[in-house]
C-alpha cells in the first residue's frame, strides 16, 4: 500500500511520483489475456497508464509516444 509520505517511479517512464499521483497497470493488458495477479502489476503515472492504453509491454517501449514522453522528462 502507497502512503502519503512515499515516493515511487513510474515503472515505464521512472517520474518520481507522489502516492497521489500513482496508478496501477496491468503490463499485460487484461483485454489481451493478462491476469489480475501482482506479478501483472506495475506503478505508473497516469500519463503512461493512459497513453500504453491496450498495449503490451514491448509495444509501448517501442512506441513513438513513448519515446517523447522519455525525451519530455529528460529535457
């Protein structure tokens, strides 16, 4: 459980995120076969959740969004 006072990183962009600011992915989408399961789960922020939508894991990696929202947190 995330409390007030952590801080974690999303998991595909590593943005510190506040527990506010966290969501839970599935990285293999439930609409696509994946399971409920906590080995299923990852922290992200709701830019990335929202943006990877239904897709895999190695699809959102090598997605142009994914790469701008890398090259946006960078900069």
């Amino acid at each position: 459980m995330l409390r007030g006072r952590d801080v974690v990183r999303c998991f595909y962009c590593h943005k510190a995120l506040s527990a506010g600011e966290a969501t839970i992915d599935h990285v293999t989408p439930l609409s696509r076969g994946g399971e409920r399961f906590e080995s299923n789960a990852v922290i992200a922020c709701r830019w990335c959740n929202s943006h990877k939508s239904d897709m895999e894991y190695g699809e959102f990696l090598a997605s142009k969004v994914y790469a701008s929202r890398v090259r946006s947190i960078a900069a």
